[in-house]
C-alpha cells in the first residue's frame, strides 16, 4: 500500500520576506529537544574536567600538593599555575592567568583544574588537592579600594599591556583599572544659574548573567598537528580563539572554535570563560575533555554584571531646561578587569543621558576589588547611569511642577545635534518614543487616577533611553549555488535571540529569495568570515549590513551574466521574486538565478560569490568641546532611542512592590523579524525587571552567600504580568540593512528607573539603590514620613 509523500516547509512569500514574523530556523529542533549544546556532545575517549575554586578572596599561595588527587584511578590530568605558561590574559587590559598564579584575588578563583574519566572522580581529586595560603586583607568596596591605605591587588599592574588611553590619576591608584573624565562646557561656574538642583547617590548591584546553559567547552587535540579543536558555548569563536591561543602560546592557526546551539550569554560569554583551561587539559591528557561548570560553579568562577556607585548633581532653570550635571561613578570591576574600562567608557558616555546639558563634568572608574571579576552584560554600564540619570530627571521635573514626559521632551536630543565628545545624532527619534509611550500608556489618566487596591498605592514611571547600535568589525561571504540558492555565511553566534533568522531574512530580501533557498551556515574559525562577537546590540545591524553589501555584489554579478543571455544592458535589467532575473518592461524576458549560476560556473566567469566587510568607525573626541583623560575616541556605534513606562503597586504594610502594565516603545529603524524584534523587548524588559527589583549578588566578607537559583531571586511567571507592550517604531537609519536598528540592549536600560519612578509617583519615596527589594522600599517610605 503506497502512503502519501510528507508535505515540506510551506514556501515563505518573498515579497514580505522583510518585515514577517517568520518562524526561526532552528525552532523546530529546539521544541522537540533535537538542539545540541556543548554538554549533549560526547568523543570517544572524552574525560570530564572540574575546577578547584579558592576558599578565600585575598590570600597568597605558599604551595601546592597534588600527589594525592593524580594518584587517585581515572585521573588523568592535574594542573596548577606552575604546569601552564605564565601568560595574562584580557580584552583591554591583560592581567589574567588561567588559573590564580601566585595570589587568589577573589573567592572562588579557579586555582586547578582536574581531567579524570567521569566527573564523579574528577570532582574527589579536586578534594585531594591541598594548597597552602597566607590570607591577606582584602578590600570589598572599590571606593575604599581607591584610598592610599587600601591593599593593593595587582602589585604588577603597571607591567600589564594595556591599550588604554593614559590618564594621570589612574596612575596614582593601583587599585585603579580604568579612568575617565570628560568636562564640556563650564560645569563649576554654572551652578548659581540653577533654579532647581537635585543631587544624590546611587547604587545598583552586581547581578548574575543566569543564561539557562551553564559555561560549557569540549576540547580536543590533534595527536599529529596539535592542532585545538574546541566547541563551546560562547559568544564570539573568534574571541575564544585569540584568547585560548594567547593563554596556551600557540598560533591562533592551531585553535579552531565552532558554536553549537548556545543558551544564552547576555555578555557573560563575551570573553574567556571555561574554554582555555579546557584546552590546556585536554594538552596535557592527550584525550578530549568536556568541562560543564555546575550553576554554582558558574556564579562563583565566572563573572557579573558591574555594582555600581554613582555620585550625582544635575541642576535645571525655571524654564525647565537642564543646564549642569557633576558625576562620579565607581564601577567595581572585581579581581580582574575584563570588560571593565569598556563599560567605564560607555557609563562616561551615557553619563549626559539623551539630553542638551551643555555644562558636564564627569569623572568614572573601573576598580579592582577581591570579589569576582565583572564583564560585559546586557546594556554594557548603561543600565546603572541611566538608573541615576532618570532617577534625577524626574526629582527635577517634579521640582518644577512639570510633567515627566513634557520635561524630557523639552530637553531631548534632536538629529543634527552632538552628543557628549562630539558625536553626531544621525537619528534623533526619542521625542516620537516619548510621545508614543505617553499615548499607548494613557499617562495623562493614569498619572492623574492612582486607584488602588485597599493598603496598596499605585504610581506610572516613565524612563527616556539612549543606547547605541553597531561596534566593531564584521564581514560575510555569499555564494550562489547551481541551483540557485543562496549560502550565507558569517561568523555570528545565535545565542538565542534569533539572529540566525533575521539575518538570512536580510539576503533573502536582498536578492529577492524565499527564506527556504537561503543556506545560513554556523560559525567556525576555520571557515567562517570574522565577526567580533555577539554583543553590543549590534548583529543584526552590522552583520546585516556586510550580508546585504555581499548580496548587492551578487546582484551586480548576475546582472553581468544575464545581461548577455538576454542581450540586454545592465541598465534595463531587474531582480523579481522568486529568483529570477528579468528585463524591465518585458514580462516573458528572463532567466534564473540557477541557470545563471550554471553558466558562470561552467562556461564565463566563474562561481558567483561575493565578501564584504564593515568596521564601525570611532569618533574622535572633539577637542574643541571636550576636555577628555583616560578616552580617545567614542567608537561606540549609531545611536538608538526608546522610552520605557511601568505602571506599579507598592504595598503600605510590606513595601513589596508589583509590576502592573508596562510599556516599551523603541525606534528600530526597519522591521526585520517583528515577532524576534518583540520578544527581545519583552526578554529585556524581565531582565530589567529583576536588576530592578529581585536580582542581587550578596557577598559577605567576600564570600557569596546566594551562588544558586534557589537563593538568587529571578522573576518567574507569576511575577511578569501579561501586559509588558512592546511597540515598534520605524524610523529607517541609512547605515543599517534595510535601515534597521538594534534594539537588544536598550530594551533592558530604562526599566529600573522606569519602576523606580512609579514607586516615587506611588509613594512619594525615592529608592536610591536597587534592587527595591520589600524592605528597601519600606525603609524609604520610613524615612520620608520621618518615622524612620
């Protein structure tokens, strides 16, 4: 008996390719469980890998005793400090070993790592290891760490490479990984020209990346080249290449790095993670080993976002326009710097907020203390100064009798004008945000109507956003195949958040193809264009933009070879759906892409395929208006804009606060995927939710007291209400694919001065320093009732 064939994929109509919410390419197998990650792959011969992790967070190592852990059957490999080359390691400033060589500078710090047949066994020998330390003082607060008196953790720092640019007073301060200051205008002469000056300081936490799939490395060795093979989970291979060769002392040639499906980074994966000690490992095994960390070993070896302190005087006219602000921020970068004087440098340049204040004087460290190292995440220190800045804009506005949105309508910055160091405003879209949010959110009859539950007040907050789209180098190959399809290939990393579809979608619509002739493939060093990393809300932007700049060179070569089989000039030739290429007038005038390809393969010219290449160019610091240490240029990327509105209710009794409804308008630029473009507003405005009012790392002497999800506090699904309302504004940018925008990050910026706001609207009370736990909330409307 004959059975009907299974129907495939229903064709995706190309002429809405663009703007469709289709569905992801790799959905399907992630649903039904098919997804592999690094931890469902297995080698023959595999050993598992466990790291030792420090007992104290300040002391020197006196010795090391491995006898018993390599006696132990199954182990086969122990390393220390002493077995591995003596190389730092660090994006900006190289001052990382492996494993802590000579000092712990932070409790938890990998110290050695064991290889042994299963991770039962590797797990004992770590136990077997015994390490002798002089516990030294250690400094937690990194203003403290500042202080002439305070112990100093990188004694060779100065030695250090370092590709920052100089600055006098980081050079008087060992603890000191990175300084800025940035003064326009005359910020002390001003201050008597203010009718209204708000001044406070704020704090924000050290919050966990908590990406559903823990660090995790398979390494292999070739036995006759030597060559690494490592698949891990991680945000750039190609940062995973440079790394692990630059720690081992071999040639980035010897190292290929592949990306299986990966869950989730959020900037935590963004630099080294687990990936080079792995290698070393599996060096000195002579087998492939798999190293997985357990949830607890990943939030205590691994990395956070940056704690923040934020010192602040923002002063304003009667007239409502902003004119001073003075800033200090202290970002506690940890043991070691890693990302830190990256996310100094974008806390300094979002530290104006998306406003004209034309006097400014601000000043940011990134400072080292003995807790654990912190990294990229989401909004990369534009989170903690925007949670300052919104938080004084709106004290101001309520100083002046004005309306919070009317405020910051009054004082955003429009296309055409400079932001802080002098770049420009290419698309000045926030005002639309503002006035958006303020219509979908019905702010006039909510800000004026707080009903509320008996022993419960209700107040709306709103949180105007600048963030940036682009950063760094890409490029991408395409190449059309015989049959008239289409290969993509970039070295991008889908870390969840679909970029794998949205960017096949870009050379879909660039060449006028159904999604299901577009081959998109993965990354890997070996074959793969380069790509910086995931990160930055920049990959649809940029990756999308070498994509479609491939494509357009794919074009032009198919208009060369079917400008001869049709005899026909360049000139009167057109792309139509479906891929096929036609004469402009001339319905029955065509030919396909795949009988093009054939002939250009097999008879003139040769394969069809195109690269491009793209590295955002920085901004110099305009002299002339700035007055900059410690930063040279502003290569940050193009500017987007969103505004952000919550809606909450505060308990009198408790102070627990509750998210009701809330809003996030974001200026896109164009619609690639809108459903992918939604759920990262909707993903980021949770994420926000928590370093808002649930999310916090809570050290004690050092020591972390809540390394696990059953004491580190996430909002799960009863604590997100149905209502978060992502709204897409498009306001097309000329150097994005199609005129796209990022939207990734921002979407997590202003919701804690957003919520922050409601529960000042609500209560009257301030909450300086995040998360608004219960109590913290309580203690503020204590204190404002004068009976606390």
């Amino acid at each position: 008996m004959s059975q009907s064939p299974k129907p495939g994929p229903t064709p995706t109509p190309v002429g809405d390719i663009l703007g469709r919410s289709v569905p992801r390419l790799e959905a399907r197998e992630k649903v039904t469980g098919r997804a592999v990650y690094t931890d469902d792959m297995t080698l023959p011969g595999m050993l598992y890998g466990a790291l030792l992790g420090s007992p104290h967070p300040h002391a020197r190592i006196l010795s090391y005793d491995t006898s018993r852990a390599r006696a132990i059957p199954g182990v086969r490999a122990v390393l220390t400090a002493e077995e591995l080359p003596d190389h730092r390691v660090g994006s900006v400033l190289k001052d990382q070993p492996l494993l802590a060589r000579g000092k712990v500078l932070h409790e938890g710090e990998p110290v050695a790592a064991v290889a042994a047949v299963d991770l039962q066994t590797a797990r004992r020998a770590l136990q077997e290891i015994d390490i002798r330390y002089e516990v030294l003082p250690a400094v937690f607060d990194p203003e403290e760490a500042l202080r002439p008196e305070a112990p100093v953790l990188h004694e060779q720092r100065d030695t250090y490479l370092d590709f920052q640019a100089p600055s006098p007073e980081r050079a008087r301060h060992p603890n000191a990984a990175s300084h800025i200051r940035l003064i326009e205008g005359e910020p002390e002469q001003v201050w008597e020209r203010c009718d209204v000056i708000v001044e406070d300081v704020y704090e924000t936490p050290a919050q966990q990346h908590i990406y559903m799939e823990p660090c995790s490395t398979l390494a292999s060795v070739d036995r006759d080249s030597g060559k690494v093979t490592l698949y891990t989970s991680t945000q750039s291979v190609f940062r995973v290449q440079a790394i692990t060769a630059e720690a081992l002392g071999i040639p980035m040639s010897r190292v290929r790095v592949i990306a299986p499906r990966v869950g989730g980074g959020f900037g935590g994966k963004t630099e080294m993670t687990n990936q080079p000690i792995t290698a070393a490992l599996a060096r000195a095994a002579g087998a492939p080993v798999k190293m997985t960390l357990s949830r607890t070993d990943d939030m205590r070896m691994m990395k956070s976002r940056h704690a923040c302190r934020i010192h602040m005087r923002t002063g304003a006219t009667r007239d409502g326009r902003i004119l001073a602000r003075k800033v200090r921020i202290v970002y506690d970068t940890g043991a070691y710097a890693d990302d830190g004087p990256f996310v100094a440098s974008v806390g300094s340049y979002f530290a104006r907020g998306p406003y004209r204040i034309p006097h400014v004087d601000i000043e940011c460290w990134a400072v080292y203390t003995n807790r654990l190292r912190a990294a990229a995440f989401r909004g990369f220190g534009n989170p903690q100064i925007h949670f300052a800045s919104e938080l004084q804009v709106d004290q101001l506005a309520g100083k002046l009798g004005l309306d919070p949105i009317d405020f910051r309508l009054r004082n955003a910055l429009e296309t055409g004008e400079r932001w802080l160091g002098g770049a420009p405003v290419e698309s000045g879209t926030l005002k639309d945000c503002l006035e958006r949010a303020r219509e979908a959110s019905d702010w006039v009859r909510r800000r004026s109507q707080r009903a509320a539950s008996p022993g419960k007040r209700r107040g709306i907050g709103v949180a105007a956003v600048g963030h940036v789209s682009g950063l760094l180098g890409s490029s991408a190959t395409v190449r059309l195949n015989e049959d008239g399809s289409l290969t993509v290939n970039t070295g991008a990393v889908d870390i969840g958040q679909g970029s794998d579809t949205a960017l096949a979608q870009c050379a879909a619509a660039a060449l006028g193809l159904p999604l299901e002739q577009i081959n998109y493939s993965g990354p890997d060093t070996d074959v793969s264009p380069y790509d910086w990393c995931t990160g930055g809300t920049r990959t649809t932007f940029t990756v999308g933009r070498v994509i479609t700049q491939a494509c357009e060179q794919v074009k032009q070569q198919l208009f060369e070879q079917a400008s001869e089989m049709l005899s026909r000039p360049v000139r009167q030739l057109e792309l139509r759906p479906g891929g096929i290429v036609g004469v402009q007038g001339e319905p029955g005038a065509s030919v396909t892409f795949g009988a093009i390809s054939a002939r250009a393969l097999y008879f003139k010219g040769g394969p069809i395929i195109a690269s491009s290449r793209w590295l955002f160019p920085p901004t110099p610091i305009d002299t002339r208006q700035t007055s900059a240490q410690g930063l040279a240029s502003m290569g940050n990327g193009f500017f987007v804009f969103a505004a952000q509105v919550a809606e909450v209710e505060v308990d009198e009794l408790t102070g627990k606060v509750e998210l009701l409804e809330a809003w996030s308008v974001h200026d896109v630029g164009r619609t690639i995927n809108p459903a992918a473009a939604e759920g990262q507003i909707q993903g980021g405005f949770v994420q926000g939710l928590g370093f808002a009012l649930t999310e916090e790392l809570v050290w004690s002497e050092g020591h972390l007291l809540n390394p696990s999800m059953s004491s580190y506090k996430v909002p799960g699904a009863p604590d997100v209400p149905v209502g978060i309302h992502p709204i897409l504004l498009e306001h097309p940018s000329g150097e994005g694919p199609f005129g796209a925008k990022g939207v990734a990050e921002v979407s997590l910026v202003g919701v804690a001065p957003a919520i922050c706001n409601a529960i000042r609207h609500a209560t009257g009370a301030t909450v300086t320093r995040i998360p608004a736990t219960g109590e913290r909330v309580l203690r503020a409307l204590l204190a404002r009732e004068g009976t606390g």
